[in-house]
C-alpha cells in the first residue's frame, strides 16, 4: 500500500511542481522550469488534442482530482474494517459522554 501511494503521490507532486513552477518562470537557471517551456509543452499537448491550450490544465486538475478520489475510495475499501471499528469507538464514546452530561432525574 506505501509504495502504491509512492508511485500515485510522487507522479502527482512531480507534475503539479513543475506546473507552477514553470508557470510563475521560476526557473532557478533551468529551461526546463522555464515559462517558454511551460507554453511549448500545452502548445504541443493542445496541437494533440486539438483544443486551445489554456483549457489543458483545469481538465489536468480535474483529471488528478478524479484519480485521487478514486485512490482514497481504494485505500478506505482495504482498510474498511478498521474504519469501521474506529467508527463504532468513536460513537461509544460520545454517547457515553452524552449519558454523563444528562441531568439525573428523581422519581418522586
């Protein structure tokens, strides 16, 4: 499971670094961090797929939001039994909390 969230997180951190790093020409000296780049690879991705390349980016974003929706969705699915026994604790706990807080009542 930990090296399935390296290779899901570590891709994803890669991307959206170089992302804004290129977009705001933080370059540090390397073209590859440049804002020449950033434009040439969605003016290359866009030629592609035939959209304009400033749309790229937010179905990206969408795309990454999809994905790790579905990660988190996987990882709560394996883990789905301690979930719900954390779950269950958690409810004892605050009723029996709750019951505490009750003023007590007299028959009379």
């Amino acid at each position: 499971m930990r090296s399935f969230l390296i290779f899901w997180a570590g891709p994803l951190g890669f991307l959206w670094g170089w992302y804004f790093l290129s977009y705001y020409d933080l370059s540090m000296g390397m073209y590859f961090f440049s804002r020449d780049m950033h434009d040439l690879v969605f003016q290359i991705y866009g030629n592609m797929l035939g959209i304009a390349p400033e749309s790229i980016p937010p179905l990206v974003a969408r795309a990454c939001i999809v994905d790790t929706g579905l990660v988190l969705c996987l990882i709560a699915f394996r883990r789905r039994k301690q979930i719900i026994a954390y779950a269950k604790a958690w409810r004892a706990q605050r009723a029996a909390a709750y019951v505490k807080d009750l003023p007590s009542v007299s028959a009379s």
